[in-house]
C-alpha cells in the first residue's frame, strides 16, 4: 500500500513540476519577446518623429510643399534602423508616401500644400517576429494568443513653430547704413554679396563662427550637418582666420563633390543644385531668382528655383558634369570638384535630398551680436574657399509665411520657425 501511495506522489510532482516550468516559460515568454515589442516601438517611434519633424520642416505653403515633405520625411524616417537597428526593415517594409499624411489649421486632413500646416507620420512594423511565444503556442494549441509574429505601430505628429534657439548657417548680415527692422534695408528677392575674404560692410554677409571662436575649422563644422545649433538672441558671435575647407561643405548643398567624398547619401544635397549668377540670371534688382520669373536675355535653362527643386535639377540643370555648369552661370569650380547629384525624379537630388539651400542666418552689429535672424537663398557653389558669392534676401525668419524652417529648441514667442513635436 505505501509502494502505491509513493508512485502516486511522484507522479503528482512530475504534473506539479511540469505545471510550474510551464508558468515559468510562460513568464520568460512574456519577459523576453514583449521586452522585444518594447525596443521595436521605441525605434519605430524614433522614426516617426524624424520623419514628422523633416516632413513638417517642408510645409511652407507652396505649391510643392507636399511633395518635398514626402520625401524629407522618408529619407529622414528610413535613416533610423527597426527591429534592433536592422538596416533593412522587415515586414511591411520602411516608410512610403501613404504613411505620411498632413492636416490643416483646423486639424482637418488635406492634400492641398497651400493649407498643409501638420505632418502626421504612421507606420505598422508587421511581422516582428516572437522568440518565446511562439513555443507556448505550440505546447498549448492556442496559436491565436501565442502567435508567431506580432505588428508594432508608432505615430508622430509635427508642425512649425517659433524658435528660442536656432540653428543658422555660420554667415551673418549686416544691416544696410540705415536700414532697421525687420527687413534692414534689404528688398525681398534682393541678392547680397557674402564676402568670402576680408571685410564685410554694411548691406554684406561674412564668416561668422556661431559658438563664439575664431577657429576656421569650426566654421566648417558648423556648416555641415548637423550643424550647430543653440544660437540666440544677444549672442556674441566669432571672425574666424582665412577659410581653408569650407567650399567642399557648403558645395554638398548644392550636389557638387570631389572625388573623394562620399557622396550624396551621406552629405545630403538640396532638392536642387541649380545655381544663379547674373550670367544666367539677368533679372534687375530684385532679382528674385527664389519664385520669379527670368528676364530677356537669362540663359535658356533658366526658371526660378521653386520650379527646379520640383524638377529636382542639377547645378547644371540635367547634367552630371560639374564643368558643364561654367556654360550656363559663368562659374568656373576649381579645388578638385568633379562629380554631381544626379537630376530628375529618380536621381539622388530627390532620393537624399532636403531644403538644404534655404537657410537662416544672423542678423549681427557693430558688435557682433546677434540681434534677429533672416531667411536667405543660397544662389552659388563656392569655386574656392576664400570666392565671394551671392544669397537672396528672402525676409524676416519670424514671419509666418517665411519659407524658412531651421532646427532648435522651440518655444520662442517671435523668432524663426522650427519643427515641433505636437503629438
């Protein structure tokens, strides 16, 4: 009878044991593969928010608005590794058009780029696979609960808003002798000269370090990207020494490179390359190469930027030649510059492209102190690093229809428009 008694128990600790491994797995199983779902959304919604933030930085009421924010916000979004910084996406894939949607003031959704003001970036990782689970569904049939793979969605919401902090381009303007605010003397459309060497007068723009120092490495580095950013009101700004390197930075913007440059994917050009000079460009002052329309005797290329940013064109409008541009703008590029962004809708202008050309820049004094902020227009590669070129006065960086965004801390009652998270 004890014999009976102690068989009977020890099945009953084997039921009992294998009863409590089960639980144990259950809650391994759900440790490790929700912890799993846990990583994919934090990095799925890291995506969103660049993608929100980059296509939202677009909305500037122009007819091409929407599609410029289309592509900002994937090459920004795709940047971001999903599912463990996996370089290509599972599951459904990375971001597309469909993915990106915008809103008006009201909050409504639109298509029309005119009233666009919100970017809404959604996307469902699908099929992120569970390591765990899975075996729990199989021990115990129910494959419903305990399924295979699971879908992960993240969603960002991103408008434009006046800035406390900036990130402008190290180039400041002076006002003109007797020019104040807000547009200091200067016409919209207007093209200023940027004193690549020496020294800059009133109604000029110049090097400007905007951490303070008088290193021309710096001003390199804050030309690139990401830029510096944290630049306000009141601050004093340095004069760095003879320039030495900042042509191939300021060049990327305009899709031009030298040899040994990685390329566009990494130093991201604008949506155009397309430079203006009076060779090209005859218009009188204002000239307006930003939005107006060409003047007798502008070469046969010629059309206003917002129209060869649609067409995503080269700094020789279809070409891949950097020497072909001197034909239409006169410029001769020297400094070991040789290869081009690809034009056209399927070229690497429209694929690694953001608004890289319109750019804010400080307004400074006598002291160099920061005392507002413009928006300009990048109207010509540097064909050296000490060349003097030319910006287009596009107006005051905190009015509501100025076509620039720049990045920073928002948060600002008055000042330049930065993207921000609303949702």
């Amino acid at each position: 009878m004890s014999h009976v008694v102690s068989h009977r128990q020890d099945g009953a600790v084997i039921v009992t044991v294998s009863l409590v491994l089960l639980l144990l797995l259950g809650f391994m199983a759900i440790a490790l593969d929700f912890g799993h779902l846990f990583v994919v959304k934090t990095e799925l919604q890291t995506a969103m928010d660049s993608c929100a933030l980059a296509a939202a930085q677009e909305l500037d009421g122009e007819g091409t608005a929407l599609t410029r924010a289309w592509s900002a916000g994937k090459t920004a979004g795709n940047l971001n590794g999903v599912n463990f910084q996996s370089a290509t996406w599972s599951g459904q894939g990375a971001l597309v058009n469909a993915d990106i949607t915008f809103k008006d003031s009201a909050y409504v959704a639109t298509v029309d780029p005119t009233k666009a003001k919100y970017a809404q970036c959604q996307h469902t990782q699908s099929g992120v696979k569970m390591w765990l689970l899975q075996s729990m569904g199989a021990f115990s049939g129910d494959t419903a609960t305990y399924s295979n793979t699971k879908n992960v969605l993240a969603l960002a919401v991103a408008t434009r808003a006046s800035a406390q902090t900036t990130c402008p381009i190290p180039v400041g303007l002076k006002p003109k002798a007797t020019g104040t605010a807000p547009n200091y003397g200067f016409q919209i459309g207007e093209w200023v000269n940027m004193i690549g060497n020496g020294t800059q007068s009133n109604g000029e723009m110049g090097w400007y370090n905007l951490n303070g120092s008088t290193n021309a490495s710096e001003t390199k580095t804050e030309l690139g990207e990401p830029g510096y950013c944290g630049t306000k009101l009141g601050d004093t700004l340095g004069t760095p020494g003879i320039q030495s390197s900042v042509d191939a930075t300021w060049n990327y913007r305009f899709g031009i490179y030298k040899n040994n440059d990685p390329g566009p994917s990494v130093n991201h050009p604008d949506y155009s390359g397309y430079a203006y000079t009076s060779t090209n460009w005859t218009n009188a002052v204002p000239q307006n190469a930003w939005s107006g329309t060409p003047a007798a005797g502008s070469d046969p290329s010629a059309a206003n930027f917002t129209t060869k940013r649609a067409a995503f064109a080269s700094y020789d409008n279809t070409g891949t030649s950097v020497n072909g541009g001197d034909t239409i703008t006169g410029l001769s590029m020297k400094g070991g510059f040789k290869t081009l962004a690809t034009p056209g809708a399927g070229g690497e202008h429209n694929l690694y492209g953001f608004s890289r050309r319109l750019v804010t820049s400080p307004v400074v004094n006598t002291s160099n102190k920061v005392i507002d902020y413009v928006c300009m227009f990048m109207l010509q590669p540097l064909s050296g690093p000490t060349a003097t070129v030319q910006l287009e006065f596009l107006g005051n960086a905190g009015t509501t229809s100025s076509p620039c965004t720049t990045n920073g801390l928002a948060g600002g009652a008055a000042g330049p428009l930065v993207p921000v998270l609303v949702r």
